[in-house]
C-alpha cells in the first residue's frame, strides 16, 4: 500500500449542511462530539497502511487546515503526510475548483509528483469503516484500470445515488448518476450476482457507487487530460471511463453511510448512542478513529440521569436529564437541564466562574445550556449560549425555517443553533 495516493475530495460550499458549514468546511464538520468528519477517511487510510494523503478543499478551510495540521503529524523519520490542497491560481487553471474531477485536474502536478501506483479517489462526509487494502488488492488482481467500491441499495434510496450495472464476472457495464423515474427502474438489476441470498436481492434491487475509487495513475491522468471539460467524476469521468476502460465493481459489505445532508447527519449521530450494536461504533482497537488530543480532564457529573447517551471529555453537568444523546467535549450543563435526542457539539474553550459570572452581571450569557432549559431533537453547535429556561422543541413541527439573526435555523425539522449563538432567557423554539 505504500504506492498509493490518498486523494480525499473536501467538497464545495456544503450547502446541503448548511448552516453547520457557515464557518467551516465539510470535512471539518464536528463528528460524535469530538470528530471531524474528515478524521473517517483518514483514519481508514492510516489504517490501512495509506500514509500519503492529500485534501482538496476551497471553501472555509482555514479550521480544517488547522486540525489536519495539529491532528496528523507522522514524524521526522517517515515520509507520510496528509495535506491540504486548496484551490489556487496556476499558470494551467486561474478558476476554482469546478467540480470533483477537475478539482483532481488541477491538482495532478502535485500528484505526479509523488511516487505512486494508483490514486485512491475518497469523499470526506461518508461514515464508514474500511480496510482498503482488499480493495485495491482486488483492483490489481483484475487488472482494471478504475475500480468502484459497490453496495446494495433498497429502491426508497436509490435515486440518491450513482448507480451501476455489471455483467457476471464483475465488470461495470453501465453507470446513471441519481436517477429518476423510468430511468431509475432501468438500473434494476438481480443482485444475487454480488452474492447476495434471493430474500436480500429482492430487497435491495439496485447497485450503487459509494463514490471510492482506485485509478490506474496513467488512466486517470489520461481521462482528465483528454476530456478538458469534464468536472464530476459521477456525472462525467466514470461514464466515459466506462466506454474506453476496464472499470470493476467490489462489494463492500459493511456499514456505510452518506452524511452529507442535516437530516442523515443528525440521524447518524443519534444512532451512535444505541448501546447494544450500534450500526457503527468507535469501540475498535484495530482500527480505531484518530482525532486531535486535547488532553482533557474527565467530565464530572452530578446527581443526573443519564441514559443511551455518549457524554465526551471535559463537561461538567450538574442534575441534568440526558437522554439518547450526544454531549461533546467541554459541555457545561447547569441544573434541572433536560436534553433529548440532541448532538450537543461542545465548546472550543473553558469559562473560568468568574468569567461565566463577569457574563452574567453584564447581561451576557455563558456558554453552555443554562438551568431549567429543555432542548428535544436538535442540533448545538459549538459555542452556543442557551439562556435559562429556554425550550428547544419545536412544538408546531416546523420542517424548514430561518432565522438568522436570532441565531437559529430549522432544517428537515431539526433546530440548529448555531455556532456562537446566544439564546436569550425563557426562549421558546
């Protein structure tokens, strides 16, 4: 594995993920209370043996480039590295990135650079945990020159992705990029082919693209020199690679999940609490999530209840109810506080008493939730302020809204607070 290139895409403006992207890139989109989302892929690199690793980004990376660079640090005695590469203007291309392809195009000349055999092509907002050296292994065995990464999908959620059919040794012979209609029925396929029991096939009666991929260094190089004006891998670049190249499909078999929208992001954190085999656990000692050390003292908890819930390094919480949720790091939660089904982020820093009480004679709020608030079925972000006996609950069931200046949002139902917002005393939401 030690010629390979990781080549994790950062994405663009995240609008998807918007407002949690208003101040940061995707990949730095804070994770279970105490990740990035960007610590998946490269944590499945690292494990992996995958040491060489780039990030191309061009939207809010300053806090991305700031955890990569106090997160991944290999030593002076190894050559591995993970970079970001954010757009620039060249003497070739003056334009930002246009897409996912051509923001692999602009950045070739630091690739070609680097001695490597084939370039693993990742997205940075995926859950999942994989070792890609069955992957690539399995590339190499069938000489391709792109190689998918493939799951089974059930019809509700097929249109949400790029889809594929194979012929009966493996070989990609067809790909739509999220269809619909009478378009997506034509990309149904007997998925017993990838070895799946007729019960499961019947379920799941489509093949799609986790958008992983293995090039061949020389045909990437030539898909993307060639056709100058192509910019998306899944609209563009696969298609084309699919008429003129050997492209193959390999399953993979496991939990994976695209987070790349409020309502998947916010489910898939909730799900990180179940107790009893959670779809995805960060209890691994083989190949464990790696994240920034903050060298944090233990959360200290008094006379609270606690259930199904995750609750990170540094809070303090004092006669709460916490229930299916998610505290993060440096959370401060004052008494008679109840949290339900919420990803509280938790703050970048630590308010002395004196400074949570300088707040309060100025007429400020500290940050953390204050005493009696309840908050149901929301997102945190980091450095809120919640006031007193405010409600977070979205009672009317509102689905979209925005309030910016009150420092909120709400998206596929789902309360945001934004990072830094302050909400007022006796709030309703």
């Amino acid at each position: 594995m030690q010629n390979v290139l990781g080549i994790i895409l950062g994405g663009g403006r995240g609008t998807r993920l918007y407002p949690l992207t208003q101040l940061r890139a995707k990949p730095a989109v804070p994770l279970a209370g105490r990740y990035r989302l960007i610590d998946i892929p490269v944590s499945n690199c690292i494990n992996s043996g995958i040491k060489k690793i780039f990030v191309l980004t061009q939207f809010n990376s300053a806090s991305l480039n700031r955890h990569i660079v106090r997160t991944y640090q290999f030593g002076s005695f190894s050559e591995g590295f993970v970079e970001i590469l954010a757009a620039q203007q060249t003497p070739e291309n003056a334009n930002w990135y246009q897409g996912t392809a051509d923001a692999v195009r602009q950045c070739l000349r630091r690739f070609t650079s680097i001695k490597s055999d084939e370039y693993l092509i990742l997205s940075g907002d995926h859950l999942y945990r994989m070792d890609y050296a069955p992957f690539v292994e399995h590339h190499r065995r069938v000489k391709a020159d792109v190689t998918l990464s493939v799951i089974p999908v059930e019809h509700e959620r097929a249109s949400e992705f790029g889809l594929v059919k194979i012929d009966s040794r493996g070989r990609v012979t067809e790909f739509s990029e999220k269809p619909k209609g009478e378009s997506l029925n034509e990309m149904r396929v007997d998925t017993r082919i990838l070895g799946l029991n007729s019960k499961d096939a019947a379920r799941m009666p489509y093949i799609a693209s986790m958008g992983i991929y293995v090039f061949q260094r020389d045909a990437l190089i030539k898909l993307l020199n060639e056709e100058r004006v192509q910019t998306d891998f899944g609209k563009e670049v696969i298609p084309t690679a699919i008429s003129r190249l050997k492209v193959e499909a390999f399953l993979f078999d496991d939990y994976w999940e695209d987070i790349g929208t409020i309502d998947a992001f916010y489910r898939t954190n909730i799900d990180l609490v179940v107790f009893n085999k959670p779809k995805f656990s960060f209890f691994n000692p083989i190949a464990p999530v790696y994240t920034r050390p903050r060298f944090l003292p233990p959360s200290k908890i008094h006379d609270s209840i606690i259930n199904e819930s995750m609750i990170c390094d540094g809070c303090i919480i004092e006669q709460a109810k916490i229930e299916r949720s998610i505290v993060g790091i440096r959370s401060r939660l004052e008494k008679k506080t109840v949290i339900e089904r919420t990803l509280l982020m938790g703050a970048d820093f630590y308010q002395s008493p004196e400074e949570i009480e300088s707040d309060r004679r100025a007429g400020r709020i500290p940050v953390g939730i204050g005493e009696n608030s309840v908050i149901c079925r929301a997102i945190i972000d980091k450095n809120a302020r919640i006031g007193r006996g405010v409600r977070i609950i979205n009672k009317e069931g509102v689905q979209e809204a925005t309030h910016e200046k009150e420092g909120y949002w709400i998206r596929d139902g789902i309360v945001i607070v934004v990072k830094g917002a302050a909400i007022p005393d006796g709030a309703t939401i």
